[in-house]
C-alpha cells in the first residue's frame, strides 16, 4: 500500500541532530531512577484503566487487601 504525500517520511539522512540546541540525551534517565519505576501493562489489562492514578489505587487497594510478606 502506498502512503499519501502527508504520510511519506520526510526525515533526511542530512540532518544533523547534534547542532541542535537544548537537545540534551537521557535527560530524564535520572527521574526514573530515583524512586520512579515504569511497568508495561497488557492491552486488555491497560484498557481497564483511564490513568496512572487509577492503577495506583486499584494496586493500593490490593495491597490492602492482601499485604505482602515481609523478608527476614
């Protein structure tokens, strides 16, 4: 299938990303590390939540209702 000019790649082998300004890699890299963990959800389990922070009550919510045993 064939895409419409709107959709063709329009990215050039020229372009050079390294002279752009306030381009800085991994800038985020540090938050995810500090306390922040990112965990991939099955579709059909995703679709059951509109947001983060219904899944986080949802988890809290089961944690309360079946509290992890501790180590040790």
């Amino acid at each position: 299938m064939g895409r419409s000019p709107e959709q063709r790649d329009e990215m050039r082998a020229e372009y050079d990303f390294r002279s752009l300004r306030g381009v800085v890699r991994g800038k985020y890299v540090g938050a995810t590390a500090e306390g922040q963990r990112t965990v991939r959800l099955e579709p059909d389990v995703a679709a059951a939540f509109p947001d983060e922070l219904a899944v986080n009550a949802a988890l809290r919510q089961f944690l309360a209702e079946h509290p992890p045993e501790k180590a040790g």
